[in-house]
C-alpha cells in the first residue's frame, strides 16, 4: 500500500501543474484509504501512515494564483512565487472605503451632467397620507395605474414616477412593507428573503436601491418614518453597493459574455446617495469596517495566507498616529510562549516551507496612553483556510469555516 502511494506522489510531482482542488482531494483520499485499508495491522499501519505523510510534507507548496487569472493552478516550483506583488491583504485596506464612489455629499459642487432625484421611502401603512398630502395630480394619476391598491400586505416595491412634461425620472417611490413584514425575494436584499424585520429593522432595505435605481442619478432619501434615519439609509445603501469583483475577467461579465451596456453605463455612471458631510463620515467608519472584512472573507483561500491577514494590520495601522505593529512568526512562536497557536499551524501543508503559510501572531498597539490607565488588549483569532490543514469536521460544516 505504501509503495503505490508513493509511487501516486511522485506521478503528481512530476505533473508540474494540476488543479488545486483535485490536488488536495487526492492527497486527502489516499491517506483516508490507507488508515481504511491497513487498520488492524498494528504497528505497520503507523509506519505506513507516516511515510506516505511524510513524502507529501515535502511536495512542493501551491504558488498563489495571479488576481486576473480565472483559473486556479498549483506550481510545483515553490521558488517561482511573486513576492513583489501587491498583498491582498493590503489591497483589501486601501479599497476598503470604495462605496465613496456611491456616494456624494450635499455640501460639494453639484455635477452639471447629473439629476438629483428624491426617493420617497415609507411603510405601507404611511403610503395613503402621502398619497393625499405631497402629490400632485399627475403623480396620483401614475400611482393609481402603478400600485392601484396598498394594503399591509403589500410586498415592498419601487416605482419610479415620470416627469410629465418631459417623461424624465421626476422621483421615486419605495414602499418598504409593513411595520413589521417577512422580507420578500422581490425586496432585492440578497441573504434576508423570508426573514422577519420589525420597524425598527426596514431600513435595511434601503439596501437594495443601489442595485435597482437607474444609474446616473443622484437620489436624495425623503423619510416619513422617524426610525429611519438618514444615517442608517446611508449606511445601508453603502453597504447595498458593495461588490467582490477583484477575481472577475475585466472585459467579459460571469457567463463569459461581453458585459451589455447597461451593466457597462452602471459602471461609468453609478447611481449616488446625496448625505450631509456628517452621516457620511459616520458611513466612512462603519461601511469601511465592514468592506474590509467582507473583502477578507471573501477573497480566495488560496490566496489570503496568513502573511496577506499581517499586511492587512500593518497597512491598516498606517491609517492612524501613534500605533505600531510586531509579528511573531513560525518556531518563534515557541519561545515566546505561545505554543498553542504554533500547534495549530503546523497542520499545514506550508509549515516550514513557506514563510507565507507559517503561523503568526500579528500585533497592532496603540501608543498612546493616558497617565495611570490600564491597558487593553482585544484578542482574536483569523484562521486562514489551510492553516489547520486536519479536516476533522464533516462536510457540511466545513461551509461557514470560511468565515473564520
């Protein structure tokens, strides 16, 4: 059994290239085959086990795919990687405020080549008052062919309202649901259909606008509903807008397809929210946090080690005064008392390898401190994918370990 497990190595060594999910499912099969089929044996099952172990420490460790390649590759030649590129880890930090582009504050210059367009956004139960307050004949008359009828019941919906005289977008009208509703697929916020928000919850769905308005516009939010707040609409259409494009062709949209000319005017042009200064430098916090560690997350595995997470902290650190950061890496780990983190990485198929896979402990500290304050210390961990490297769970629970 060892000698043509061995003998299977060195055929995918020689290989050069393969795919780097088939590389890992036949490395995992074999060993599982092996502990299967040679159990009982005693000490020759371990002396088995260990062998073919130890001939896959010493395969060559995956080189990380380039950011505009669309196909996942494992180079044999561990000396071939990139070490001048750019981490994604840092690049996840400097873009991570990208949703300004969606954004414009009140007090800038106006843009001579854009329409402010106002977006009534309301609960069902508020839409009759309106209707018979703020609108104008024309507007009724559309509305009543549009949405004839509004209940409780009602599902949220958009309609743009026409400008009469020359058909132009004039406003918008979002009826949000009821004051407590079961989000609908129609809503457009992906992940909530069929979960349950009460009012103080609905302007989640502000969301959805950034994908759904016509690009082009700037589009203020009118609320009539006091626990909608401007700055929790900016919020939310800020984190509506976000995107995970880095690994996408650039010419040609998912299906390969040249991109048609709406989702190429979306990108020239995209629709923006008009703030004031101030909830957009509330937004800048909040969204940005959370763009970066959707950014982390989502960005392959094979491409966010543990060395891209210890530039994301000191790239991160650069933002802010008065901090500095320390990394303890690999058998350092040891002697600083820190074993546990050490026994954890050295699962991976990179340990001592490659230093990119080695485990860390990554510090960032702020150095300012007032006189006779204790100090703080908020302690986390960031498992990157293969940092383990002992597939322990089943199946269906290895799914959310990629939110680690």
């Amino acid at each position: 059994i060892a000698e043509s497990c061995l003998q299977f190595a060195n055929a995918l060594s020689g290989l050069g290239r393969l795919d780097l999910r088939c590389y890992h499912g036949l490395r995992r099969c074999m060993v599982s085959r092996l502990n299967r089929s040679s159990s009982g044996c005693g000490s020759a099952s371990v002396r088995c086990t260990k062998l073919v172990r130890s001939r896959f420490e010493h395969f060559p460790v995956p080189e990380r795919r380039s950011v505009a390649s669309n196909r996942i590759v494992v180079s044999c030649n561990a000396s071939e990687s990139n070490s001048s590129s750019l981490s994604l880890g840092t690049a996840a930090v400097r873009e991570r405020h990208r949703f300004l582009e969606r954004m414009v504050a009140e007090s800038s210059s106006p843009d001579g080549d854009r329409t402010q367009v106002i977006v009534h956004a309301m609960i069902n139960e508020d839409y009759s008052e309106w209707l018979a307050e703020c609108c104008d004949e024309p507007t009724r008359t559309w509305l009543s062919t549009s949405c004839p009828k509004v209940t409780s019941s009602t599902p949220s919906q958009i309609v743009l309202i026409p400008e009469p005289s020359t058909l132009g977008l004039q406003s918008v009208l979002y009826l949000l649901g009821t004051a407590a509703t079961t989000v609908s697929s129609s809503a457009g916020v992906t992940g909530a259909e069929g979960r349950w928000l009460n009012e103080d919850q609905l302007w989640w769905l502000i969301g959805s606008l950034p994908g759904k308005l016509p690009a082009g516009f700037d589009y203020k939010i009118a609320v009539r509903n006091d626990r909608i707040t401007t700055s929790r609409a900016a919020l939310a259409w800020a984190l509506g807008a976000y995107s995970f494009d880095r690994c996408k062709g650039q010419a040609s949209s998912p299906g390969g397809k040249p991109e048609d000319e709406a989702n190429q005017t979306e990108k020239s042009t995209p629709s923006r929210l008009v703030v004031t200064q101030e909830d957009l430098d509330c937004v800048t916090i909040d969204a940005g946090a959370t763009y970066l560690a959707r950014d982390l997350i989502n960005t392959p595995a094979s491409q966010m080690s543990p060395y891209d997470l210890e530039m994301a902290l000191q790239e991160l650190a650069l933002s802010y005064s008065n901090t500095s950061t320390s990394g303890i890496v690999g058998d350092d780990l040891l002697s600083s008392n820190f074993p546990m983190i050490h026994a954890v990485g050295r699962g991976s198929i990179g340990n001592g390898v490659s230093s990119k896979l080695a485990p860390r402990l990554a510090q960032l500290r702020w150095n300012e401190q007032s006189e006779g304050a204790s100090g703080i210390a908020l302690v986390g961990k960031g498992v990157c994918f293969d940092t383990g490297g002992l597939d322990l769970k089943p199946a269906t629970a290895m799914r959310n370990m990629k939110k680690d």
